[in-house]
C-alpha cells in the first residue's frame, strides 16, 4: 500500500474531504491512543472486542491471554478491521440533524500473524507497554517464560488504512443561524485522575514515578 490514497476498502464515501490516508495523520492517530476496536467473524458472527494496542513502525502489536478466543481466530489468519477513535467533543448544532462530533479515527484493514519467539514477543509487549504508559517497562519486572507461554501476542501490518478527522463548529442551515438555540462544541477529553497507591505498596515505594507524572501533564 498504499497510504496517501485510498484502497477500494479503505475509500470513505460520507464525506470524503474528511479523510486522510496519510501515514503521518493515521500514525499521529495511532500514537495518540492505545485503545482499539477489534472486528473479526466467527462462523458468521461478527463481533467488534475493545483492546488495548501498541504500534512500532509500519506493524501494530495486539496481546492477551494466549487462551483468548479474539487472539485464537486472529492467529488463524482471518480478515480483521481494526478501529480506533479519539473523541475530541460533541458538536451542538442549532437542528437536531445537524449534529454531530468531533474526532480522529483510523480504521485498518488486513491479517495479523502470531509473534514467535520469547525475544520477539517481549519486545512486542514492551512496545504495547510503552503505548499506554511510557517509562513503566524499564521499571516493572519483565515477563517470566511461563508468563510469554500464557500470552498469545499478534502483529498486524498497517498496510491498509484510513483516516477520518471533524474538527470546528457546527455546520448549520444557512436558514437556522437566527434560531434562539445554543450552539458550539462540548470538548471531550479522556484525562487521568491522581494516582490512587495500592492499599499494599511498600511504603518505600511511595513516591510516584516521574514518567506516570510525565504521562499525567501530557494529558492535562
Ligand atoms: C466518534 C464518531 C462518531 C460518529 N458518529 C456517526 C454517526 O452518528 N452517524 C454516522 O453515520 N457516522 C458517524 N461517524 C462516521 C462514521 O465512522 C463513518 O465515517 C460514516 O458512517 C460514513 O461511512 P461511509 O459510508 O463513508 O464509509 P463506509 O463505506 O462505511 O466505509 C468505507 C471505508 O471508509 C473508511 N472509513 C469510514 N469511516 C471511517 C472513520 N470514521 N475513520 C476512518 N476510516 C473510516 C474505512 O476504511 C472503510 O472501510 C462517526 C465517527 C466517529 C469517529
């Protein structure tokens, strides 16, 4: 592929000057976010599983118990989307049909493959590690060989992909600007809230880790 133009699959339709095929806007929208949407059939049955990701280069990395069945069918080889969404805010128009929202979304096409190798999945889970909480993997004791053998991890190339992003204010009826009706955008924002200590943290280990306070501004 195939970025910076759209595949057959990948073309969006609804309005179309909304998407991006470019590798800088779907990786940026990748980068922001760890958490996907799944799709995959199962004798006939789709289902759309939430998971958590990690992306390094062109491949995302998926991981879960090796006794999943999400991870099980996708080791098959079976077609995949996989979606992902940032929700920036709600967008209150002046009519009830010209609502709408604001985001970043990515959908990606294609067949992820199981990683082998007790090197090659833990790098694949330091990348997922990373993704949601930079700094965290250099401190936390890394995965046994029994703990690698109870994670199934699975890597998909992004190979074909789209973008779609809605930005700004409402997009109204020329007619409707003189309504006596509120009208703007709701920002929408996913935050972190102050780190709660588990109830058995050693003491000594009381002060909260720079990268999670890195990882707290960022948001804020
Ligand atoms: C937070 C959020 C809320 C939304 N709310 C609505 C809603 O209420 N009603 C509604 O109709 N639509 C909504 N959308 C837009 C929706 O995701 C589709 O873009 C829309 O249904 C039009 O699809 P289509 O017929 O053009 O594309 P389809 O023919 O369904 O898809 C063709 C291809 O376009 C690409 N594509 C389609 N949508 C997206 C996307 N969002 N991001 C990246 N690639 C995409 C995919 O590669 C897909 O394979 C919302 C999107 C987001 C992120």
């Amino acid at each position: 592929m195939a970025f910076d133009a759209p595949t057959s699959r990948t073309r969006i339709n609804r309005l179309p000057k909304r998407g991006d095929y470019s590798r800088e806007t779907i990786y940026g929208i990748l980068d922001a976010a760890f958490l996907c949407h799944v799709g995959f059939v199962v004798e006939g049955q789709p289902y759309v599983i939430p998971t958590g990701y990690g992306r390094a280069g062109d491949t995302l990395y998926l991981h879960g118990s090796a006794a999943s069945r999400m991870l099980r069918t996708l080791a098959g080889g079976v077609d995949i989307c996989v979606t992902v969404t940032l929700l920036d805010g709600i967008v209150l128009a002046r009519s009830a049909f010209n609502h709408s929202m604001n985001y970043r979304s990515v959908v990606m096409l294609g067949r992820a493959t199981p990683v082998e190798g007790d090197a090659e999945k833990t790098e694949a889970l330091r990348v997922v590690s990373e993704q949601i909480v930079p700094g965290r993997w250099e401190q936390v004791r890394k995965p046994s060989v029994q703990e690698l053998k109870a994670t199934a991890v699975l890597a998909l190339p992004i190979a074909e992909a789209s973008a779609k992003i809605r930005t700004g204010p409402p997009v109204d009826e020329e007619e409707d600007y003189a309504l006596d009706v509120w009208a703007g955008v709701l920002p929408l924002a996913m935050k972190t809230g102050a780190p709660v200590p588990d109830p058995r943290l050693d003491p000594k280990c009381a002060k909260v880790p720079e990268y999670l306070e890195r990882a707290r501004r960022k948001q804020s």
